[in-house]
C-alpha cells in the first residue's frame, strides 16, 4: 500500500506487529482467520471487477488462452490487469452477462462465443 498507513491510536508506524485478536477459524496448520477491528479493512481492500475493458486469445504451442483486461474498484485505467477469462468467468459470471445489465454501464461484454 502506497503511503504511510497509521495503525489505531498508538500511532504505530510499523506493521510489524498489531494485536492481538480473536482467532475466528483455523485454515490450515500454521493459518488463521482472525477477527480484526474495522479500521484495519483498508489495509487490504477488498478489490472487486467493475468492468472487462478488453479481450485477446494469445496462441501457446497447443492451445489458445483468452484473456480479459478488467477494471477494478478504487483502480485507475492505466492499473487494469490482464486476467485469464475462464477464471473470472467463473468468479465473477455478472461481468458476463447479456441482456438488461449489459447496457446499465456496469459491465462491457466482449465474448465472442
């Protein structure tokens, strides 16, 4: 995250440590989810897609891969990613849609197919 971030009113610079907090769910043997106060939810922001901006199949050797170039939430044009499109057809299958959402603005549909 770009910037200095102050850490709840210790004013702690530093993220090195901050805590401690509840554990909420054990994930795997040294992974957990932890129950965090809500001024610390920016420090990873949720980032949702907002729009494909763009398609390209680049050929491999044996297969073709079809991309997407999304847009996503709280992200200038210029920081749009290329991601592969299968993935977010399959996590995110509103960005795809035809029919009435397709002309609110919300989502360019590019699909060929």
């Amino acid at each position: 995250m770009k910037g200095v971030m102050r850490f709840g009113k210790k004013g702690k610079l530093s993220p090195q440590y901050i805590g401690p907090y509840q554990i909420s769910k054990r994930i795997g043997n040294v992974a957990y989810e932890l129950e965090l106060p809500q001024e610390l939810a920016v420090v990873h922001p949720e980032e949702i897609p907002v729009q494909i901006l763009d398609r390209q199949v680049r050929k491999l050797r044996t297969k073709e891969v079809a991309s997407v170039k999304v847009l996503w939430r709280n992200q200038f044009f210029k920081e749009a990613t290329w991601e592969a499109e299968e993935d977010m057809e399959k996590r995110y299958p509103h960005l795809f849609e035809t029919g009435a959402n397709a002309d609110q603005g919300t989502n360019f549909l590019l699909r060929t197919t």
